[in-house]
C-alpha cells in the first residue's frame, strides 16, 4: 500500500496590497496575519506588539543581573575585609525617594485616565510623572553634592563607594526612563485620540518605570539595612 | 499614528542607497554579512598574534627585525620582550573569544539564518539590530586602538584578572591606557551583546510563522536561542565586574585592590578590596560565555551531520533538553575556575559535581551525533566534514574537562598548559568548527554561488590535523609541569625537555596559519566565480532551502511560509525523495 505525497495546495502568488485587513487563512497556503502586527513607533510596523513587551521584560531581566552582580558585590567586599565603614543615611534621601514612589503614582493615573481618553486632566498626570521624575534625578544630584560637601566621596571607604555607584548605575536606568516619560508627553499632546501606539508606548513606560521604582527601593534597603 | 495596514510586500521595499542597503542596513542578512566579516577581520588578526607569541616560545633569542618596525616597544633590547609576549597573549585570546567566537557563530549566522529559519521576514527589532552590530564595530575599534597606543596593549590576560588589572601604569607599561581601553572595550561589547541577545528571543517567540511549533524548529535555532538566553543574564554581570575595575583604575575605589599591597617598590593606596570577588564576578560570565561560543557550533553540527548522512536527527528532542541543559548547568559552575583561589573545600565540591554533571547532556549529544551518522549514506562534502571534525574535538577536548573538573586533578595541572590545550580544543577550536562547517554549509545560500570543494577539503585536513598538532602536545606539556603564560622555559632546568615541544608546536601553527590562506582565496574567489549555486544544493529541508540563493531582501518575497514538517525529515517511507521539506504538503497515506 504505498504512501505517498499529497499534490501540493500551496498558492504561490505573493499577497497583493488590499487585502491584508482581515486574519486567519485566505484561502491559499500563505497565511495572512497582518492583524498580529503592531503598528507601533511608525519605524517597525511589522512586529507584533506582543514582542515588545517581551523585550521589555527581557530588558529588565538583563537589568537585574547587573544589579544582582552588584549586589553580590557589595555583600561579598562587606565580608572581604574588616575596613568596611558605613556612612549614615543622607538626610535628604527618604523625602527624595518620596517623589520618586509619587510618580509611579501619577503614572498610573495617567494609564487609568487613557481609558477613558485623552483629556487635559490626563496629560497633566504624565506631565507631573516627567517633573517628578527629573525632580528625583536632581535630588539625587544634589544628595552626591551634600556628601560631597562632607567630605564623603567616591574613595572615602567602601560603603560609599558602592552608594555613588549604585545610585550613579541606578540614575543612569533612570535617566533613560525620564526620555520615555518625555516622549510619552509628547505623544499625549501630539495625539487627539488614544491610540494603539500610544497604549502601547504608555503600557511599556509604566512597566520599566515601575520597574525602576522597585528597583530603587531594594538599592535603599540593600544600601542602608544592609551596611 | 496611521492605522492603515501595511502589507509585507509594501514595508520591504529594498533600500537603493549604498549606505542605507550596506552600511545602515536594517536587513538581517546584511547585519549578518557585516558581523562575519568583522569576525573574519578578527580570526586573522587573533591568530596573527599568537603566531608573534608562538616565535617567541620556540626561539626566545630571536630578533625580528620587521616585527620590531611595527612594535618598537615590544623589542627593545633585541628580542622580544616578556611584556610584549604577555600583551600579545592577552590581545589574541581577547579577540578571539569576544569579537570570533562570541561573534561569528551567534551574532553572524544567527542574525542571517534564524529569522529565515523559523521563517520571518526579519528579526523583530531591525533597528536595535543594526545598532548592536555598530555598538560591537566600535567596541572592536576600541580594543584595536589598545594595540597601538603608547605602552601597548594590556598584559594581565583575557581574564583581566585584578589586582593586575586594577592598578594602572605602575603595574607595567601596556597597564595604563591599553588596560581601561580593554575595559571600556569590553563593556561596549556587553551593550552590544545585549542588544543583539534581546532581539534574537524576542524573535524565536513571537515571529515564527504558522506551523513553526518550537519542537519544529531547526537545532540551530534551540541553540541561539539558548546562547541568547545566556548572553542575557551573564554579559550583565561582566558589565557590572567591569564598570567596578574602571572605578578602581580611575575612580580611587578599592573593591578589588588589597590593602598594604607594594608594587614596584611602592605601597599602593588603597584598602581592603578583594581580587576573588573580580574572578567571582568575571566567571559568572565566564564559564556560559564558553557556552556562548560553543552552543551554536553544536546546532550546526546536528544539522551538517542530519543533512549529509541523510537521516533525521537522532533524538531531537533529547538534544534540544541537552541544549537546554548544558545552558543552564553552565551558570552554576564557574568556581571550577577558582580550585585554587582558597576557595572552601566544601563549595569546591559542589562546583566539581555539578560541572561532572555536565559530562551527561555532553555525552547525550555526542552519542546523538554518532547515532545519526551511524548507518547513513554519509555524503562527505567539507561542509559534513567539519560538521564531524567538531564531534571530534568535542570529545578530545570533553574529556580533559572531566580531568580538570575534579580538584584533586585541576590542583596540580592548574596555570600549567594543560587548560590551555584543553579549553583551546573545545572552546576554541571547536567552535571555529563550527563556523567554517556553517560557512561551507551556508555559502551557496549566502553568495548564490557553490564554493569549491577540492580546496575545501585541503583546507580541512590541514586545519584537523594541524589543531591537533597545536594543541594535543600541550597536553602532554601541562603534564611535565610547564606553566601557562612562561614568555620563555629554557632557563628552568626542568623545563628543558620541553624546548622541543615549543618548536613542534610552533611550525604546526604557522602551517596550520598558511591553511587559512587557502580558506581566504577559496572563499574570495568562490563569491566571484564560484559555481552558480542551486536553490537547495545540499537537498536540506529546512525553510533557507526554499527560496533563491542568495534569498531576496525580505526572505519569502510577501509570502510567509506553512510548516508542516519537522526539521530533519530524511528518509522518510513513502515519500517521494529521500527528504521532506518543511513547507512540503502532509505526507497523506492512499489505500
């Protein structure tokens, strides 16, 4: 009884321009499945919105190792040698990290108020996440000056050096969190309507802000419970 | 925002441009070509340094004149200097590891063939990937630059280890500036490896066309997957190590700098800081960084051998939990590095039984190998030969990792030239392999022409025979007690037996070297008069073999693909050639 191959029912035309609005199969071999792919950022319009999300989160993954490099590091130089001396919390750092839990805040007012679309009220929530972001960036700044100013710096002894560069590392990641929030600004403004790049802009934000937030709180407490 | 839907066919509009189609290109293929020919500027420079490091081993008296011309500093006095050697040590396995091994098998024929594989028309993110290849060309030119810059290149090793690493100039001359252009290299690099590690996961799980399950994809595809996995969570790690040494070369900190340490007469300033904690975090990296280099050479190998002894692969999902396996076991044994770095006995044996472990899913995949060749109508192009030249250093060099996992054996052969002949067979050589087998295999598809098998085979018998010839005495080397890194071994008397073996290995290197010269014109030659190549020369099955050589600038022309079959279907009963193309129909059985 042999067996055999079918004859093949694979239409070979390429798809032409018109038809690509619907899903699933059209009829020949080839599928059409534009209705899979984002339209997102007006350069990549053919990756399906799902991977950016993944990529955030693979983003993210890759963040936590270096931070967890890091703090192996720190715990590790701890126990290396008994010259470990630590510096006391900067005064101004728990009111700082306050703007910075706000603004997580914000930004999920902002997120809450894209539901029901793009009013005033909702663009100044992302506007005060942007201010209050920078705002945390500054303070941060201006705790490294008052250290300074004390006389505690980068080489004084290893505590500080690990603050200075958990916080620098840290404000780094920050920093590019504040460019996406300003785009993010600008894209409310820009736009009447709430679309789907926008939604979808605002969603991956939220997630490296909140993200960064978290990470902030776990450097506080690895920096100054741990010491 | 427009919503307007676009069609495949109106977004893949071929750049016209040079620039835009050549240098800026966003197209996977030619991110892929950019990043091969960037690891094939590095393999002759890697290997152009260690023949400089070679003639000083086998004739450590000598002058040489022209080499001298170049690097003036490295000769003063006549001969080459210990300094220069180590520089050049460092230099070759630098290079080598980071910008061919890292490079060339993931990044190179990755980017090329895994969207095509799992048949998408590009990788998800075309910009971040061309901004990955362009941040590691930069990284490359920075760590070229440590070559020619006053005081030369670094010397303290691939390794970077610390405290040599951290001092700066005092610590020798290529320890200055060379040293942190190693450093801000390595961390561009990282960026770059990064980038490129996000965008091939993201595209293995979101753009595999319609009937493209996982357990379809080619083996290739498992094994840049995984290593994009690895490359995900270690190079950050590398990254943190490396931004730690920076802040101690310049910063003043003190992390992996002792306290009360004297250099050149000089008590350094600095307190308290640990050179264990830089190896811990550099081998964090480290050991899956071998699994980087290595894992896509074992994917090729599995699809060189299925297609040239024209049967499936044996096991494939044994050899994807294999792959899977060897990944993640490598994240838990980088302490086999560190036996005598004071590590405790009691976490030296964890490290030891858990890099014996690694020996099963090794061996799984060798036997796999053996058991798909075993019986089959094995076509021998230089493609399959490559393809099993690399289960053979897989398991010379396999075996020595058995030797050196155990304590009680690493501790006597650690720092010897023993680790050096066995990580050079398996990480080294074997992985290179890998990608000349991937380059016989795929050059068709990607120059449209056939490359010629005569000087394809010359070309692999002297590489076979010539690595082993490198590489087996050092074996034997380590053994008698030669240390690694030893710019000469002629003044230690017990070393004098060993004089010979230098000189051996020596020529062996320059004829193995002059080989590659052979592979160089053959490929040049082959993309300009080669053969016109056939759309699917090699009868393979996989989707690259469905589309014309080379593919055109979206891959599937609009059209994206139907899988139906597995990857390796050969030989299947009842169909109507010897192999069974993914796209093809359902075999349907009439009664």
């Amino acid at each position: 009884m042999p067996a055999t191959i079918a004859p093949p029912e694979v239409d070979n035309k390429p798809k032409g321009s018109h038809d690509s609005s619907g899903g699933g199969f059209d009829g020949g071999g080839w599928r059409d499945d534009s209705h899979r792919w984002g339209n997102f950022g007006g350069s990549e319009p053919q990756t399906p919105i799902d991977a950016y999300r993944l990529a955030m989160w693979l983003a993210l993954a890759s963040i936590v190792m270096l931070f967890a490099g890091l703090s192996s590091a720190y715990v590790f130089r701890m126990g290396a040698s008994p010259d470990w001396r630590s510096i006391s919390i900067p005064s101004f750092l728990l009111p700082n990290s306050c703007l910075l839990l706000a603004s997580s805040l914000t930004l999920e007012l902002f997120r809450r108020g894209l539901k029901s679309g793009l009013d005033s009220r909702t663009r100044l929530w992302v506007a005060l996440t942007s201010l209050l972001g920078a705002g945390f960036l500054a303070g941060q700044v201006w705790i490294w000056k008052t250290l300074s100013a004390q006389g505690i710096y980068l080489s004084s002894n290893s505590h500080s050096s690990f603050f200075y560069l958990m916080t620098g590392t840290h404000g780094v990641h920050l920093a590019g969190g504040v460019i996406a929030l300003l785009v993010l600004c600008w894209k409310a403004w820009r736009h009447v309507h709430v679309t789907r790049g926008l939604k979808t802009f605002s969603d991956l934000t939220a997630i490296y802000w909140h993200f960064m937030d978290g990470l902030w709180i776990y450097l506080f407490l690895l920096l100054f419970l741990w010491r | 925002m427009s919503e307007t839907p676009h069609t495949h066919a109106a977004v893949h509009a071929a750049p016209t441009g040079f620039i835009r189609k050549w240098v800026f290109s966003l197209d996977h293929k030619v991110i892929g070509l950019q990043y091969y020919f960037l690891a094939l500027i590095a393999v002759f420079l890697g290997m152009g340094l260690s023949i400089i490091f070679r003639l000083r081993l086998a004739w450590p008296t000598e002058h040489w004149p022209l080499l001298a011309k170049i690097f003036p500093a490295g000769f003063e006095g006549g001969p080459m200097t210990p300094e220069f050697y180590l520089s050049m040590v460092t230099m070759h396995g630098t290079i080598m590891v980071f910008f061919v091994l890292t490079t060339a098998p993931q990044s190179g024929f990755g980017n090329y063939f895994l969207p095509i594989q799992i048949g998408a028309h590009d990788m998800a993110f075309p910009v971040l990937n061309m901004l990955s290849f362009w941040v590691t060309f930069v990284s490359m030119m920075i760590m070229v630059a440590a070559l020619f810059v006053t005081g030369g290149a670094p010397l303290s090793g691939w390794t970077a280890y610390a405290p040599l690493s951290a001092l700066g100039q005092i610590a020798g001359p290529g320890q200055g500036l060379g040293q942190t252009l190693w450093i801000i290299s390595i961390a561009v690099f990282c960026i770059g490896s990064l980038l490129g590690a996000l965008n091939f996961i993201t595209t293995v799980l979101n753009m595999r066309c319609q009937g493209m399950s996982l357990m379809r994809m080619p083996l290739t595809v498992w094994t840049w997957l995984t290593t994009a996995i690895l490359a995900l969570l270690s190079f950050p790690v590398l990254l943190a190590g490396g931004i730690l040494l920076l802040f101690d070369r310049v910063g003043g900190t003190s992390f992996f700098i002792p306290a009360g340490l004297v250099v050149s007469d000089k008590l350094i300033q600095h307190s308290g800081g640990s050179p264990i904690l830089w190896q811990h975090l550099f081998w964090f990296f480290g050991h899956p960084e071998v699994y980087i280099a290595i894992l896509p050479g074992m994917g090729v190998t599995s699809q060189l051998l299925s297609t040239f002894a024209r049967k499936p692969i044996f096991g494939y999902k044994a050899m994807v939990y294999a792959v899977f396996a060897i990944g993640l076991l490598g994240f838990f044994v980088w302490g086999h590095h560190m036996f005598v770095s004071g590590l405790s006995p009691m976490s030296a044996l964890v490290f030891s039984i858990l890099t014996l472990t690694i020996g099963v899913p090794s061996a799984v995949k060798t036997f796999n190998w053996l058991g798909t060749l075993w019986g089959g109508k094995i076509r021998f192009t230089t493609a399959s030969l490559f393809g099993i030249g690399f289960v053979s250093l897989f398991v010379s060099g396999g075996i020595t990792g058995i030797f050196l996992g155990q304590t009680s054996v690493d501790i006597p052969l650690h720092d010897t030239y023993f680790p050096v002949g066995h990580f050079h067979l398996i990480m080294g050589v074997a992985s290179i392999f890998g990608i000349l087998g991937a380059t016989y295999y795929w050059f068709p598809k990607m120059f449209g022409r056939m490359i010629n098998e005569t000087l394809g085979k010359i070309h692999f018998w002297f590489t076979f025979i010539g690595v082993n010839a490198i590489f087996m005495p050092m074996h034997v080397m380590g053994i008698m007690g030669h240390p690694r890194r030893y710019a000469q071994s002629t003044e230690y008397q017990y070393l004098a037996g060993t004089q010979s073996f230098h000189l051996f290995i020596t020529i062996a290197a320059i004829i193995t070297a002059l080989a590659q010269l052979v592979f160089l014109l053959n490929f040049f030659w082959s993309v300009f008069k080669g053969k016109k190549a056939a759309d699917n020369p090699w009868e393979a099955t996989t989707l690259e073999w469905t589309i014309p050589s080379p593919p055109p600038h979206d891959n599937f022309a609009g059209k994206i693909p139907i899988v139906n079959h597995g990857p390796y279907e050969y030989g299947v009963p009842g169909a109507p050639r010897d192999f069974v193309m993914q796209t093809d129909p359902p075999l349907q059985v009439r009664r």
